[in-house]
C-alpha cells in the first residue's frame, strides 16, 4: 500500500514538473508572431495581432501590433485594411513618420486598384490625399502624375510636377517629366522650352539615359535647336539598343519631324476598341 502511495506521489511530482517545463518552455505570443512573420504565414500573423491588439492597453505594444498587421495586410494585397492598421499605429506612435509612409504607400495601391476598376477620377483623389499625407515619397506624385498623363490633362500634370519639386527636387524621374512636357506641351502659352532645356540638361550632366537624352532632344527641339535635338535624339536611340529598342519608332519618328524642323508635341494616347 505504502509502495503505491509513493508511486502516486512521485507520478504527482512528475506531471508537476512536466507541466511547469512545458509552461517554461512554451512561445510568448511575441515569438509565436515573429515566428509567423518569418515564415510568412500572413493569415496567422493577421489573426495573433489582433488577438494581441485585444489584449493590451499598453499604446507602445499597440503601435507595434498595428505595424505587424498593417504588413499583414499589405502581404496578402488588402491594401485598404493595410492603410487602417498603419495610420492606427501612427496615431499611437505619433514620432515615427515611417508609419505615415508605410500607409501612404497602401493608399497608392488602392487607388491604383480605383483606376483600374474604371474609376480615374477616384484614383486620382486618392493619389492627392497619398501625397498631402506623405508629400516626401515619390509613389504618390508619380502616381498622380501618371494618371492625370493618362487622361491628357497635361496643365494639372505639370502643375503635380511643379508641386512635387518643392518637396522632392532631387527625383529624377519627376524632374525628367516635367522637362518632358514643358518642351511638348501642345499649348505654346504653357509650353517653357528654355527651361526644359535648363531642366534636362541637369539630369543629362550626372544621368545619361536614352530617357534623359530622348528628353533633351525633344527641349532642345522645342527651343528651336533642332541640329543637337537630331543629335541627342540618335543618342538616344544608339544607347537603347537600335533597332531592337522598345522605344525605337517612337524615337525615329522624332528624327523625321526635327528633320523637318517641327518640334515633337505629345499626343493623346490612342483608344483602344
């Protein structure tokens, strides 16, 4: 009887120990989440944060949930929902503008998924609220930009461009499209050749692309120098790759109207039926 007695007792004290250990030894939930994130099980991610999130008053562990659901979201292309969770933590982590970024960039992708629905005009106002919340990307100025191109609204995509170079004067991509319609813009009142020319030759002097220089020629033809325009126009071409170029047609139909001493204008893009 004794004999079992102590079984009973020392089984006890086993399964004491054993569940202690397991308790010790068992994940926080802030390693199972980073475990989640690492091998990027996002559903599971998205779940444990918001377990987490209603859990804790403390506003430092919210921000940093809300971050790991924003990038939740972000991954699994719920661009909406990913914008929602970044600007919660940036109202909870008021110092860290990454955050405001981050939710910029979710908001980008959402209106590109506007435009893409047959919305433009949506997509363009949410482009316009990307950049009044993080006027120092250039995601949501190129976005704009794009869109208002798209649409042939020309004069408000160079007044995008001129806003964007009070933030952002050092993005070339912006600098180089601003170049581009000042020299092309088909209105010779909005037309300003001779700074496209100031303009593209800058970028040319630290960047020579068959972009840059493409954008240079068409400056230059515009200001009425349509010798260097015909110079830096087969520049352009010879560095892209010649004939095999993408861009190739579009290049040497330039040459012809600047033989021709016309200046490139843009164009409408066609309709597709």
């Amino acid at each position: 009887m004794k004999q079992n007695q102590f079984l009973l007792i020392g089984l006890g004290v086993a399964l004491l120990f054993v569940g202690a250990a397991f308790v010790i030894l068992s994940p926080s939930p802030e390693e199972r989440l980073a475990q989640a994130v690492s091998e990027g099980r996002w559903s599971d991610v998205e779940q444990q944060a918001q377990v987490e999130l209603e859990k804790t008053q403390d506003v430092e562990k919210q921000a940093d949930f809300y971050d790991l659901l924003g990038r939740a979201y972000r991954e699994q292309g719920k661009n909406r929902l990913a914008f929602d969770a970044y600007m919660a933590a940036s109202e909870r982590r008021t110092s860290e503008p990454e955050l405001r970024r981050r939710a910029a960039i979710e908001l980008v992708k959402v209106g590109h998924k506007k435009s893409e629905r047959g919305e433009p005009e949506a997509g363009i106002e949410t482009y316009r609220e990307a950049i009044e919340l993080a006027p120092l990307i250039p995601q949501g100025h190129r976005a704009l930009v794009a869109a208002l191109r798209e649409q042939y609204n020309l004069e408000e995509a160079i007044v995008a461009l001129e806003a964007a170079m009070q933030t952002i004067p050092q993005d070339v991509k912006l600098r180089l499209q601003l170049a581009w319609l000042l020299g092309s813009h088909p209105d010779p009142d909005i037309r300003n050749p001779y700074r496209a020319v100031e303009l593209a030759n800058d970028i040319l002097l630290h960047d020579r692309t068959p972009e840059t220089l493409d954008t240079f020629a068409v400056a230059l033809a515009s200001a009425g120098d349509f010798k260097q325009a015909i110079r830096f126009e087969l520049d352009a071409i010879d560095l892209a790759g010649g004939e095999e170029a993408p861009l190739f047609e579009d290049r040497r139909k330039r040459v012809g109207r600047f033989l021709k001493d016309e200046p490139y204008i843009e164009q409408p893009a066609p309709i597709t039926p």
